[in-house]
C-alpha cells in the first residue's frame, strides 16, 4: 500500500510553486519496455515507496548500475520504473541522480545535465513527494539542492551546498548505505580525484567522505557505491592497502558490470598485484561483450552528463592490461595490450576520445622496455598532430641517446621544443587515464 504523507515546504518550493514548475520530458506514457532487467545485475535492493514489484527491480537495476558507473543503463532501467509506477516518485530521484554529475564528468570538463534529464527528474520526484515516506521525502529534498539554480546560479557554490544537505541526511541517517555513499560521492566531486597531498596526507573534506563510505560498508558490507567510491578514494593515499577488502568484494556485488570488475585493478596495482589487476581487466572486457548480449538492441539513452556504459569502456580496461603488464616487466603482453589499443582508434586517431594517446601507447612500451632498434627502424605509424609527432620525437630521441646518436636525438629534442610551444597542443584530446 503506498504511504500517502504531507511534504510541507521543500527547500523553499511550495506546493503551489511545484504546480507551476514546468512539466517534464521524462515521464513515460509508452507501452513499450524502456529497459531489461539483466542477469547477474546483482542483489542489492533499496526498498522504496511502489506498488508495482517490477518498478522496485528495475529501480534497484537503476541504482546498482548508477552506482557501478554505467549511466545510460541506470537512466533506462529508471526510466522503466518509471513507466511501470508513474506516481512513484523515488525511480524520478534516481533518474537524477543517475543523470547528474560524477568525479570522471567534471575531472573531463563535461557539462552537468546538458538535456535537463536530471533537473526534470527531480522535479517530477518532487511534484510527487506526497507519494514518499519521510527519509525518501528528505533524500529528494537534498538532491533537488544540487540542480536548483534559481536558489544558487553558482555551480561550485551548488556542490558545496548540496555537500551540506548530504553531511545532514548522513548525520540523520547513519546507518543508511545509499546516502552516505552519496555524501561521500558530492564531496569527491567537488575534487575530481585529487583527495590526497603528494606525501600521502587527506586533504580538506578527504577523511570525512572516508568515514562515511567506511560506515556505509559497516552498513551494508555489499554496496556496490561505497566499496566502488571507497577503491577510488584510496587508491592515492598513503595506504591504498586499506581498499583491499572492497577490491575484493566489489566484482561480486554486480557481477554483469565491466566497470566493477576492472575497478580493484586500481588498488591491485598499487599494491603490486600486477598479475590480478591484468587478470580482471581482461574478464572485464569479456563481461562487457556478456552485457551487450543480453541487452540486445533495448532502449540506451544518452541524454545524461557522463556517457560511460558497457558500449564504450574495454579500451579503459585494455589500458589496465598494458599499464599493469609494463610494472610486471612483461614486455610481450604489454606490447599485444598497447597494439590491440591502438587498432581500435582506426586510421584517424585524433578524431577518437584518448585515440591520439593509445597510438603512442605501444610506442612507449618500446621506449620503457628498451627496444632501441625496433623504434628506430620503424616509420611513425600515425603522424601530423603536435602530439603524436612530439611523442615519435620523445621515443625516437630516447632510443637515440642510448645508441649514442647524440645528434640525431638533439634535433628531436628541437623538434619537442617546437611542438611543445604549437597553440594546438592546447586543443589536443589527450588526458590521463581517468575512472
């Protein structure tokens, strides 16, 4: 039976203000399954507020796949939910919360809700607060902060304050895993990966989103969000040892997802787990294939801030294989690694996400194994950016030098200077291998 309570007035929005607020794109009147529910999905479950057992499956679906990082997957399986109880008001706060932004879209430069999927959502959830039990009531509340310019135009005044609504829920609701994991997560975007000094130390705010993701596993030694945020927020410290436990729990908790069983590799190499981290990160691409499968050609929405799914994350999981097989020393699978990365980007790597960089990547195997001769017996196999022509120079210059062709690596030397001062360096796509 669905609890009926009074909202009263929400973050300064009344009920005669929310009558007014414009009506959403996504609410769903179709007939047609929007999502599937995907075997091997996992068995974490927040019970909400539904009448239709099927809403609470998909909405599950939506949060464990929001939490494993694959977003157009949690922003159909809510949009199904939705679909199948448009008076919950829950599969909207998810649908916000799926479509919003997250450590990787802001680390990118990404837009937040660049459709308005998340801001409609939110307020299609707040329209039906009446429909919510109080902590669901203060959940939608919090998150309705993050997207309300009309109370904050200021975007990283916006994430400080939704920072506080979220430190709030958690000190109400301690022992509640999703929220916490939440606070945790607006705190960790309001850094984008950078938590720790370089000596190891927290840095402002790093220690309390670590406490909340460590009760949040006291809480529920399962969610997927708390083990998956807690690997990323130690991986820098100075004791990346202490996320063991949740790289080791973590591919279990959503056993379908490509993310989550690459995501310990980012602790098992910093712990010196080469042969694990290379490990899951080629069983990670074959799960992503496992999912494409399964999901057939269903409804994949791109329509929130950060487009990271099954469709487009092997070549993240590829860079793991050739990153962690060059620590180990083997050369001959770090180099299959990097050849397989840049026979992915096709012939025009500089149109491709990262393309330009996974070209250079065999190039710079050869370079740290020593392969002098190859490198300089070989033709440059992509050419005609500063980046690809300042790395050839780079490889080539280094192998020169150890081959004692002092000359020949002075002019490459001259020719990384050139390109170091190109103005199109500064418009080129390359970027660190992110989460």
């Amino acid at each position: 039976m669905r609890k009926l309570l009074t909202a009263g007035v929400i973050l300064g929005v009344t009920a005669m203000q929310l009558a007014a607020l414009p009506t959403a794109a996504v609410a769903q009147s179709s007939d047609e399954p929007l999502a599937i529910l995907v075997p091997g999905g996992g068995t974490y479950s927040r019970p909400i507020t539904t009448d239709s057992d099927l809403a609470q499956q998909f909405f599950d679906q939506g949060l464990r796949m929001a939490w494993s990082f694959y977003f157009p997957e949690s922003i159909a399986s809510y949009q199904e939910a939705t679909r199948l109880d448009p008076d919950s008001p829950m599969p909207y706060f998810g649908l916000a919360h799926a479509a919003g932004p997250n450590p990787n879209s802001r680390y990118a430069g990404m837009p937040d809700d660049p459709q308005g999927t998340g801001l409609d959502a939110i307020r299609e959830a707040l329209r039906r607060i009446d429909n919510a039990t109080p902590r669901e009531q203060d959940m939608i509340r919090a998150l309705f902060v993050l997207y309300n310019k009309d109370a904050i135009m200021d975007t990283r005044e916006r994430d400080f304050a939704f920072v506080d609504a979220m430190r709030k829920l958690h000190e109400k609701y301690p022992n509640d895993p999703d929220i916490g994991a939440m606070f945790a997560a607006g705190f960790m975007n309001t850094t984008r990966w950078d938590y720790w000094e370089k000596d190891g130390t927290a840095r402002p705010g790093t220690e309390e989103a670590q406490f909340a993701l460590e009760a949040a596993m006291r809480a529920e030694h399962d969610h997927p969000g708390a083990n998956h945020l807690y690997i990323h927020l130690m991986e820098a410290s100075g004791q990346p040892e202490l996320a063991m436990p949740a790289a080791q729990k973590l591919e279990s908790t959503v056993p379908i997802s490509g993310h989550m069983v690459h995501m310990p590799g980012h602790i098992y190499l910093r712990v010196g787990e080469y042969e694990k981290a290379i490990d899951i990160n080629e069983r990670s691409q074959i799960v992503d294939l496992q999912f494409a499968e399964l999901w057939g050609d269903t409804n994949f929405p791109n329509i929130g801030t950060y487009p990271l799914s099954h469709k487009m994350h092997a070549p993240h999981a590829l860079d793991f294989v050739r990153y962690a097989s060059m620590l180990q020393g083997s050369y001959a699978q770090a180099s299959e690694a990097a050849q397989r990365g840049a026979a992915s980007v096709g012939t025009a790597p500089e149109a491709v996400n990262r393309g330009e960089k996974r070209v250079v990547h065999s190039w710079v195997v050869d370079k740290v194994f020593g392969k002098w001769d190859k490198l300089l017996s070989s033709e440059q196999s992509h050419k005609g950016t500063p980046y690809l022509d300042g790395m050839w120079s780079y490889v080539t210059g280094s192998a020169n030098i150890a081959k004692g062709n002092l000359a020949a690596a002075d002019a490459a030397l001259v020719h990384i200077r050139e390109m170091a001062v190109d103005p199109k360096v500064d418009t080129t796509g390359v970027s660190p291998t992110s989460a």
